[in-house]
C-alpha cells in the first residue's frame, strides 16, 4: 500500500524559517521513499496579514474546507503541523469523522507571544495542551522540550531531529569579509522574539556580523551602528558566511531547536548560546559549543574550541532520521485510518 500523508500547516513558502525547513525537507525524504504528499497551506486559501506580523499571512479557512481536503485525498495519514487557522480547522475535520492524526510543537509560542502581548503563559499553554491533547503522538525537536512538555501536561510525546543539507552546508571557502577578527556570526529573522539585542549588546572583541532580515532590520542597524548586517542570505552564500565566522552566537531563547545550529556545525563552526531547549540538546556532552547564562562568556570559551569537533558533533542530525521518526510515529495508528470511511458529521 503506498502511503498518503497529507500534512496541514500555516507555515509555508514563501515564509523563511525552521518550521518550512522542517517540512520542506520532511516531504523530500518521503517522496524519495516513495510516499505521496500533499501539503496544505495558506497557499491553497484566501488570507489575511497576521497582526503584528504582516509578512505572516493568516489562511481564511473553516474545517469544512479541510474536511473536503482529507475527503479527497484519502490520506493514510494526517499530520497537523502548526496551531493556526489551518492546523485548528485540520484538528477539527479529523475529530469529526474520528480520523487519527499526529501533531508537531516547533514554537514556544507562549514566551514568543508574551514577548509582544501581557498574555499570562500559563494560560497560553493550557490552549497548547487542549490543542494537542487528543493527537495519537506530539512531535517535539529535543528532549529537554519533551522534558519541559511533560511537567506541563502534555503527554503521547515523541522526540523528533532535525537535519541539515550536508550538499550545502559544510566546510566550503569563507568570503572576504574584511572585518576584524574575532568575527562573530549570528543567523536569525530580525525579530522581538529571537533575542538579537542580547548579543549586539555584549561587550565583544572583533566584529559582530548579523545575517538575516525581518521587521526589527531599520531599528537594529540605527541603533547598532558598529555592527555589520549582511540581510538575508541562503543556500552556498549562507554557508560561506558561516564558513567566514570564528563563533555562531544563538542568544535566542524561545526556539525550540534552531537549524541554524547544525548548518553552523556542518559548517564547522563552533557555537555560544544561552542554556536553552535547542542548544543545550545540540551541543550536549561535545565540545561543539559552550553554553551558559552569561552569553558573552559563552562567546568567548567558544573562540578556543575546535572547528573540527564542531563538525563531526553535526554528524548526529540528518533529515533522513527526522523522516525515519515521522513514519515511525505515523505507522502506529495509519492501518486504522486507511481502514475509515471518511465520513463526516454535520
């Protein structure tokens, strides 16, 4: 039986972040083992800007919508991606026609939220664990997530890797930036949530370079003169910049995993963060990276690690074991909704 996923997300193309990433990258390795995929996502629907996040677009789509998706489809399994529009109207369809489905958690939205609105995050996690409560596994990026999850309530729920593109990220030639040295890399959407004052705020030798763009790029470079922003890059160009750097410097501390580690490590760049989920799980026991409360210290004992125990510490992630993980995870319960009648109350 060849196997259907249909994945149900708010996250998608043309948006730059781990969420599409993870997605993107998921839906090649189960199209290279032979599996269909169809992807819905605000692409498919009408949409509106999200408030306070205009670049975000917000799809107009009602759980019938969805409904007549899975009922056309036929997916052998559902995967509902994300806690927006499209993943709540995904919820929604399948509980109706008693569809099994999994879910995946890639955002601290209760600390990314309360970073731009008084919400209580105690509040804000209790719509999380209602929202994915009934989901038959809670895909999660790291242990320390999965940890923090289960204190919290959550339960059914599943570590999930990330990976990197080792055909692009990885030891290549640095471009000649002409900065002085020590240069200090960070790679990040300018935003409230990931932190960047802290790290352009520090006291540091050498340059600050920022690669990245979002709706904080105008104020960051008015306010921070002296440090350098290249605005975004991808792809050889992005593995460059890595390449260029003497430290990658994480100072975010609502991302659950942060890609942007391991394409730093494949590139064989040493990393300083805060002791956060993401960090603290990529670097682990390695000597790939330093962690600490204090982030300029953490920046400056990663100037004397090696670039090579950087890069063999990427080894550990590959996109083919996130996609191992997902069918593992999907094949518990997708013979019981190959096996439903796609039926929908009203």
């Amino acid at each position: 039986m060849q196997h259907r996923f249909l994945i149900a997300t708010d996250a998608w193309h043309p948006q730059v972040n781990g969420v599409v990433r993870t997605l993107s990258s998921l839906a090649d390795q189960l199209r290279e083992r032979g599996c269909e995929v169809k992807i819905v996502s605000p692409q498919d629907f009408r949409t509106v800007p999200c408030p306070t996040y205009p670049e975000i677009r917000l799809a107009l789509v009602s759980s019938d919508h969805l409904a007549d998706a899975i009922r056309d489809y036929r997916p052998t399994a559902i995967h509902i991606a994300t806690e927006g529009p499209i993943g709540f109207a995904a919820r929604r369809a399948a509980l109706r026609a008693g569809l099994p489905f999994t879910t995946s958690l890639h955002t601290r939205f209760p600390e990314y939220l309360r970073k731009r609105a008084p919400v209580p995050e105690a509040l804000t996690y209790s719509i999380l664990r209602w929202f994915h409560a009934p989901a038959a596994a809670c895909l999660v990026p790291t242990e320390s997530m999965r940890r923090q999850l289960a204190v919290r309530g959550f339960t059914n729920l599943v570590n999930w890797t990330r990976g990197v593109d080792r055909s692009v990220f990885r030891p290549c030639e640095p471009i000649a930036l002409n900065l002085p040295r020590p240069i200090f890399l960070t790679v990040s959407r300018l935003a409230p949530e990931k932190n960047i004052e802290a790290f352009l705020d520090l006291d540091l030798p050498g340059s600050k370079l920022v690669v990245g763009d979002g709706p904080m790029m105008r104020d960051l470079v008015k306010r921070y003169p002296d440090a350098h922003f290249a605005g975004a890059q991808f792809g050889g160009t992005l593995a460059r910049y890595y390449a260029s750097a003497d430290v990658f410097v994480f100072p975010s501390k609502t991302d659950t995993f942060g890609i942007v580690l391991i394409e730093a490590l494949a590139c064989g760049l040493p990393i300083a963060a805060f002791p956060e989920p993401g960090p603290l799980d990529v670097v682990g026991a390695s000597r790939a990276g330093a962690i600490s409360s204090d982030l300029r210290e953490a920046c400056l004992a990663a100037l004397t690690l090696s670039r090579a125990d950087a890069l063999e510490r990427s080894m550990a992630y590959s996109w083919e074991a996130c996609a191992d993980i997902f069918l593992e995870a999907s094949a518990a319960f997708g013979s019981r909704q190959a096996e439903a009648s796609y039926g929908f109350a009203a």
